[in-house]
C-alpha cells in the first residue's frame, strides 16, 4: 500500500489558465489590444459566426476572434498573445488559421471594384468632388509590407528601401475603401511590372467599368486608361495639372496610411511578419478585408493610430521613384499622351505652340549609343558570374567593397568589347532593363500558355544574352510568391502559384530550354573560334606599325574571348543536365511513393 499512496502524493494536478472572455473585458482593455472600440470589435465578432462551434471548439467565439485582431494589430509572438489570453501557443496558431482563413473567404463580397453604372459614376463624382478631376475610377499604388527574410531566394525580397517586404498593389475609392489587391510579389519587383501582370489590368481595356482611368505616380507607365503626371512641368497647364493629379492620388497614401495604423503587423512600427511569405500575403489581403469592413461600418481609428496615420509621408508627384519603366505599345502611348494634353488644355489655357515646342526642345536629354548584341552578351555573362556579389545587399560575408570591385570588373569586361565607353550608371540602368525585359517576355509567354489551355507556344529564338538573364532570375522574381492573392485574378487565390508538381514541370521545361539553348551557342561558338584567322607575319609587315600591333591585339583578344565563352557554355550545358536529371529523379521517385 506504500507504494500507491506515494504516487498518490507525488501526483501532479493540472494547471488550467485563466482565459480572458469578452464580457470581463472593459473596454479601454479590448481598444488597446485590438484597436477597435468595443462596439467595433461587436460589430467585427457578427462576421465570424459561422465558425461557432468548429475547430478548438473548447475556446468561446469571442476569445478566438479577440486573439486573432490582437494578433493583427500588433504582430506580437504567439507566446505573449496565448499568455495574455490564457491560452496555449498551439491553440493560438490554430485560431490564427481558423480565423485567416474564413475572412478571406469574404474577399469576395468585401472587396469589390464599383461595376454597376449608378457606382460607377458615383465613384467619378467623388473624385471629382476632390479637386475637380473627371473621370477617374480609382487611384493605383504600391506599399511594401516587411517579412522575415526569406530561406529561399532572399535577395529578390529585398525591397528599394534595403528590408525584405512583399510588395503589395492596391487600388481605391474616394472613400478610402480598397476595390482591389494583389500581394503576390517579392519586394524587388517593379510597380509597373505588378500592374502589367494584374488581372485589373485586363477586366479595365475590356471595358467592365466604363471609360475611366486611373491614377498612379511615376512609378507607372503612362497608358491610355493608366494617367501618371508630367515629368517636366513646361507650362501652366501642366503645373495645374499635376497639382490636382497629386491631391487626387493622395487618397491611395492616405488609405495606406489608415490601413498599417489599424494593423501594424503589416507596418514598420509592429515589426516584422514572422511567417512563411505565402502567409505573410493572406495576412496581408486579410487585414485588408477587415479594413473595408472597419469603414464600411464607420469604426473610427483610435488617437494613437490618426496621429500615426496623419505624419504619414506622402512624396510629391515630381518626386516620386521614376526609374526605367517597361511602357505600353505606341499607339497605347500616342492615345494617353493625347488624353493627358486634352485634360492639361482643359484646366488652365497652355503656352503657344512655339513656347512649348522650345522649352521641351530644351529638356530633352542626350541619348547614348544604342547597345550592340556584343555589349549585351558581355553584360549578362559579367553579371551572370558575379550575380551573388550584385543583387545581395551588404552584410558581414558581402562588403560595399566587394560590391563596388563586382561592379568595376563588369564595367571593364563591357567596355573591352566595344568603343562606346560605358559609365558605371550606365551599365547598372542597363542591366536592370535587361532584366524588367525578360521578366517581361516571360510573362507574355506564362499568359499565352494560359491561351491555348496548357498547351505547347512556338517561342521565338532567344539571343544568349536572354538565357543569361533568365538564369539569374529566381522563380518568384517571375511567377510571384508561393499562395500569393490577386481579388481580380480568381485562378491565383484557387491554385497558388506554387503547385509543387506544377514548379517542377516549370523547372525541367526551363532546363531543357537552358540545355538547347547552351548547346546551340557552343556550337556557335566553336565555329566562330575556328574561322578565326591570325594575320601572319609578312601581312603585319605590310601595315604600318602602329596599325599592326592594335591588329594582332584585337585579333587575339576576340579569340580569347570566343574561347572562354565556348567554355562557359560548356559549363553551363553540364550543370543544366545535371539539374534535369537531379528533378526528373525527385519527380519520380514522389509519383512512386504516392503510389
């Protein structure tokens, strides 16, 4: 009997924690962890009634709903969250995805672009009543939301302002509502490019909303439902025109501003995302369907949060990030440029023809030499070998330094080819377009897959300079994060752009193209190399002396360099198959073990 009575009194009796239910709270206690009234955070709870009674169903509604807005206003560990609220950490990761998950499944009735006529011109009246620009469907931004960095591909995350982020598109109304979002794309990606790429894009050229346009700085390309405002202000009319383009686009920072002051999870001030980027983008589109609901219900933002959102900083028109945009066709452009004129007359009567005609004349930059397929093939191969040392940001393995001799060497390997003498800004611009411009012709040919049902496309041949570029572009830098969200493209949110099976079809498609085409320029090469001819002895005689040895040099330094790249291309056609076999293996032996 000794032995079950000492068990009985060494037994450990089981500690349950105190949770914290909605009624015990006061409501100065549900502002501060929320950042809603209490009648706010009531009227938020009615849309999370259907989940009465599902997953963790021993925690009561209004605890889980309290901890997942806790959550999202403040971004804190699941650790304190669950201490605060009496609950464990793997109950408050599972009521995290509870709750994640039901509020994007009212994406659809929350955010909405105005489609109906009466809406329609509601919304222009409301813009217009802003500073009397017609004719406007909703102004066009970008934010960027920080994330942890990355374990895959960390360098495309890194964003223009040196932090990992996802950089999210966001579309909205006068009254500060969001009428579409896209959080699919690494920091590093252009503005232009998400718009490009939008199913917005597609849904405003088929005339589902009218003849408007939008609104967006210079970061977009000027189009013709697309307005951005002057880069150079020549006269009256385009200095009228810019202002009431500024007031009128700054409605987007203002709504930026709103939305990361309500959530700071998503802003600088709450840290960082610590989750996987797929979740980092639902949480995003997440906090944005709860903000539609926050005004649609007119729950007002705490004092804390408009003091936050009214030192907000919105840049100027004239200094916005401009860069080299990827533009539209030329008749898109022909018709925006004339659509933009038309509006700039309208506002404020212009200078005569011939003042105009002068001060553009005045501004207009010198154009540098065209570059040759020679410079490019040198600038891709240079920026190939060193692309580590080139797109990473300094950290303790990766000095300015080491960047700056990276940078140095490619700006001499380019200028050995030709006579043009390229500066080191010139070669950076360069090669950021080379880049915009694959990503580009990549998603041209993703669309046009997506045309013929899956099918194969007839792809045009590519110089070797492209595959260099495209070998050193990650996967999200074209096809966009893992579970990423576009409200206007239903296909992303249905099956995320990161279908295992899916990426590695993509994978081995890719380099069988990488392997023919590597094996093609080998060839090319040799042949090349071959037909080269050093001038003899008696030829070097006949010239003049000068002459003579800059031939010899030239001659020679050609052949070096066809030999090199025959060899780099050998290189490259081996690491290629290996990488092939290497997928073809993994694929299969993951259809054997399922079976």
């Amino acid at each position: 009997m000794a032995v079950p009575l000492f068990v009985l009194q060494n037994e450990r009796r089981k500690v349950y924690k105190r949770r914290k239910l909605f009624e015990h709270l006061s409501d100065f206690e549900i502002q501060v962890h929320t950042g809603l009234p209490a009648w706010g955070a009531r009227e938020i709870l009615r849309f999370f009634d259907p989940l009465e009674g599902k997953t963790t169903a021993a925690i009561p509604l209004e605890t889980k709903v309290l901890c997942y807005l806790a959550h999202l206003r403040s971004g804190s560990f699941q650790w304190c969250l669950g201490s605060l609220a009496g609950i464990s950490q793997p109950s408050v990761s599972r009521i995290i995805e509870e709750c994640l998950s039901h509020t994007l499944s009212l994406k659809d009735q929350v955010i909405i672009f105005p489609d109906t006529p009466e809406e329609i011109n509601r919304t222009k009246q409301a813009f217009y009543n802003v500073d009397g620009f017609p004719n406007v469907l909703g102004v066009i931004d970008g934010t960027h939301i920080p994330i942890k960095a990355p374990v895959r591909n960390e360098p495309v995350y890194v964003c223009r302002k040196q932090f990992h982020s996802v950089n999210t598109q966001v579309i909205c109304g006068a009254d500060y509502k969001f009428y579409d979002i896209i959080a699919a794309w690494p920091g590093s990606t252009h503005d232009s490019f998400i718009y490009t790429t939008s199913g917005i894009k597609g849904r405003i050229y088929r005339g589902e909303f009218g003849d408007g346009w939008l609104l967006g700085d210079s970061g977009y390309p000027l189009e013709e439902r697309l307005l951005t405002p002057y880069p150079a202000e020549v006269d009256e009319s385009h200095r009228n025109f810019n202002r009431r383009h500024k007031k009128t686009r700054s409605t987007v920072e203002r709504a930026i501003g709103t939305w990361k002051s309500r959530f700071r999870s998503i802003d600088k001030t709450g840290g960082t995302l610590c989750y996987e980027e797929g979740k980092a983008c639902r949480i995003t589109v997440a906090t944005a369907i709860l903000h539609n609901i926050c005004l649609t219900h007119d729950i007002p933002l705490t004092i804390e949060d408009e003091h936050h959102r009214d030192n907000v900083n919105i840049p100027g028109a004239e200094a916005e990030a401009a860069g080299n945009i990827p533009g539209s066709s030329a008749r898109l452009r022909r018709e925006a440029v004339l659509i933009r004129q038309r509006l700039a007359t309208s506002l404020v009567v212009p200078l005569s023809l011939v003042q105009r005609a002068q001060k553009e004349r005045s501004t207009e930059p010198k154009r540098s030499p065209n570059w040759s397929e020679g410079e490019k093939l040198a600038l891709s191969a240079a920026a190939k070998t060193r692309h580590s040392y080139l797109v990473e940001k300094v950290n303790p393995s990766l000095t300015a330094r080491d960047k700056k001799s990276a940078w140095n060497e490619v700006v001499d390997e380019v200028n050995a080819v030709s006579s043009n003498n390229r500066t080191l800004a010139q070669i950076q611009e360069k090669y950021r377009n080379l880049r915009k411009e694959v990503k580009a012709a990549e998603a041209k040919r993703k669309r046009n897959i997506s045309g013929t049902g899956g099918g194969s496309v007839i792809l045009p041949k590519v110089e070797p300079w492209y595959e260099n570029i495209l070998a050193t572009l990650s996967y999200e830098a074209i096809n966009g994060i893992k579970g990423g969200i576009d409200t206007s493209n239903p296909e992303r949110g249905k099956a995320p752009a990161g279908d295992e099976e899916d990426e590695e079809a993509n994978e081995i498609e890719r380099c069988e193209r990488l392997i023919a085409s590597a094996t093609q320029n080998s060839r090319v090469r040799a042949s090349e190399s071959e037909s080269i001819e050093i001038p003899t002895q008696t030829q070097i005689n006949a010239t003049p002396k000068g002459s003579s040895i800059k031939i010899v040099k030239r001659k020679r330094a050609t052949e070096d360099l066809l030999e090199e790249q025959v060899m780099l291309f050998g290189r490259q056609l081996t690491c290629m198959e290996e990488i092939r076999d290497q997928l073809k293996d993994e694929t299969g032996l993951k259809k054997k073990n399922s079976i």
